[in-house]
C-alpha cells in the first residue's frame, strides 16, 4: 500500500526521449537528426488507457491511505486482510464466477458490472443447493 492522497492515477513517464539528439543546449538538433516524430514521442500505452486500468487501484489506495490517516494503522490492515481472507476462501454455494463478500468488502456491492448481466447463472451450471448441504455435512 502506497502512502499517497493522489485522486488519479499517475502519468507515466513517457518512454521516448530526445537526449541522444539534443545538442548542448538539451534541444533537439533539428538540421543533424532531421525533424522530431511526434510518434516516437507518444507512448503506445498511455494517456486514457493506463488511467482507466489504474483508476481502481488508484481510489482504493486513497481510500486506505485516508483511513490509515484518520483512525491509525490497523484500519487499513484488517480491512486488506478481511478481503485476502474472503478471496481466499472457497463459497461452493455461490457461483464461482462472483464472490459477493470480496464486493461488499471493495464497496462494489451496488455496482452492476457486464459480468453481473451477462455471465449470470444461466450460462454456468446448475447449482443443486440441497445436494451441496448433504455433500458437506456427509464429510
């Protein structure tokens, strides 16, 4: 856990530079090396994606860091090791494809994911519930 306040995640620093181009003053010498390539500049992995990707993390983290800053550091710790505890632990009496108690854990509980919708139990398979009851008190 990273001890920052930041809002959004972080630019990364962008992978092309002109340092084997510049001249002594550090800019590009444009008549030896020729124009620069706005291309070569641009990142490939970059701008809105990596945002996107890191956006969860990036909340989470402030969440935690906020926490740690106003109740101490065992706020944050229990709350990590609740959700490594429950997203460790097998529910065979709920689907494989959810884990509600890792979402109410995250604070995902009232979010509806294209996961929720579209890989529901229909397109797993049938669960008997009371079969699962009997294996379990059988062993």
């Amino acid at each position: 856990m990273e001890s920052s306040l930041r809002i959004i995640p972080a630019t990364s620093k962008p992978s092309a530079s002109v340092q084997s181009t510049a001249n002594s003053l550090g800019l590009h010498d444009t008549l030896q090396y020729g124009p620069r390539s706005l291309a070569a500049e641009v990142q490939s992995e970059g701008g809105l994606k990596s945002r996107l990707e890191n956006w969860e993390a990036t909340q989470d983290n402030l969440k935690l860091t906020l926490e740690r800053n106003m109740f101490g550091m065992h706020a944050p710790m229990r709350r990590l090791m609740e959700r490594k505890i429950v997203a460790t632990t097998m529910h065979t009496l709920s689907a494989p494809q959810t884990n509600l108690h890792l979402d109410v854990l995250m604070g995902r509980d009232e979010l509806i994911d294209p996961a929720d919708v579209f890989l529901g139990m229909e397109a797993g398979p049938t669960y008997d519930v009371h079969a699962e009851i009997q294996k379990k008190t059988r062993s």
